[in-house]
C-alpha cells in the first residue's frame, strides 16, 4: 500500500485537495450513499435475530431435542426441514419428514441445513433484504433477494452432495419441496425452499466439471478486476 501510494504521487506530506464547500456534498453523498445500506443492514440483522429468538422460546415448548439428529423434531404430519441460524443455531425436522425420509435422505437434508449455519447465509440474506429496503425503485433490488435466496440453496445443495449421494439429495428435495415449513419464521432456511424445480434440475443434469485451468483464471479476473480503477487512475500521464 505503501508504494501504491508513492506510485501515485501520495505522501504524508501531500495536501488532501477537495477540502472546499464543493467538496464537501462531493465526499457526503457517497457516504450517505454507503452508510445508509449499513445502517438498514444491521437493523435487518437485529430484527431477524429478534425473531428467530422469539421462535426458538416457542421451539423449546413443543419441540423435543433429538441428540442423535442434532436437531428438534416438531410433531407436524407435513414433511419439513428448517434451519434458524445465528449465535445460537438450531435444526427442526418435522415428524412427517421422519417418516418419509429413508436415512440416507435425511442426513442429506439436514447437512443441507448445516451448510446454511456454518455458512453464514442469513447475512447475504440480511444484506440483500437492506439493499432493496433502500434502493427499491431499482429493478435489481427487487430482484436481488429472490435470486440470492436461491443461490445460496444452491450452494447449500453442493455442500451436502460432496457427503451424500446426488439421488439421496434430489429425492428428498422432491418429497419435501411440497411441503411448506408451517411453524418456519421469516428468514428460516428450508430444504424445499426457493426454487425448488431449478435446483432439482440442477442437481440430476449430468454436468462435467470446469477445467482447474479455468477455475484459476476466473479466480484471477476475481482478484485483479478490483484493483485496475485504482491502478488505472494512478498511472502517469503520457
């Protein structure tokens, strides 16, 4: 950082410009611009743990804690699994899904519902949900949850594929994706979430693996694109 500064003509002892009263909107805007989203993301983040809170009280009341599923069994005939993420996770399975699941299906969906707590889903989540929030006139903040919803199940459904069998997977998800979690609160992951049909189809078509050669250029572009608007503006006049 140090160099890249010196590259660019920055010292200690270089003069900020921009220090007058037009400068002054100039530097605001863009910080309201940022500190806004922030601010209604961490009210997102609060309110969501407000809630999953309130429903792990009502979970501790008519749930019952299974030690070996790691999880809580909610008695209710319709086949359902969930996760409530946070500091203090927890997995509720309904009764339904107990027998209706072979075991194999079910340790596939509650490592899918394991995937979403150690992944932290709930913050894309929190954060998508304070993009529209702010910027709901856009069509992409309208959009922006929907589709993170969704890929992040997908990458819930790649989690759990490389511990269980793709037919255990896919035929739970088919057996559940009907089933919707009548006691989940809003935020809650279910295994027959967003868009069932595509990751069902997603998960049975036969696709070949991206070359490494492929994934360490994709990686690269990832990494390099942030770094050229200040590399580009730094660089010397012709």
């Amino acid at each position: 950082m140090s160099g890249l500064l010196r590259f660019c003509g920055l010292t200690l002892n270089a003069r900020i410009p921009g220090t007058g009263p037009i400068a002054v909107p100039a530097i605001a805007v863009p910080a309201s611009v940022a500190m806004v989203p922030l601010a209604c993301f961490g009210h997102e983040v609060l309110r969501a743990r407000r809630v999953r809170a309130r429903h792990r009280g009502v979970l501790d009341m008519v749930g019952r804690r299974s030690a070996r599923l790691r999880a809580t069994v909610l008695d209710h005939d319709t086949p359902t699994a969930y996760c409530l993420p946070g500091r203090r996770p927890r997995i509720v399975v309904s009764a339904g899904a107990l027998r209706l699941l072979s075991p194999a299906q079910l340790e596939s969906v509650l490592e899918h519902e394991r995937a979403h707590i150690t992944g932290r889903h709930h913050l894309a989540l929190a954060a998508t949900d304070a993009f529209a929030r702010v910027f709901r006139w856009l069509p992409l903040a309208r959009e922006a949850r929907a589709q993170t919803a969704l890929l992040l199940e997908m990458a819930a459904d790649d989690r759990a594929l490389r511990r269980h069998p793709r037919q255990a997977l896919a035929s739970a998800l088919y057996t559940m994706a009907a089933g919707h979690a009548p006691h989940a609160p809003s935020g809650a992951f279910t295994v027959g979430g967003p868009g069932a049909a595509v990751r069902l189809r997603r998960m049975l078509d036969a696709r070949r693996r991206p070359h490494p050669a492929l994934c360490g250029l994709a990686a690269a572009v990832a990494v390099g694109l942030p770094l050229l608007p200040p590399l580009l503006g730094c660089a010397p006049g012709m």
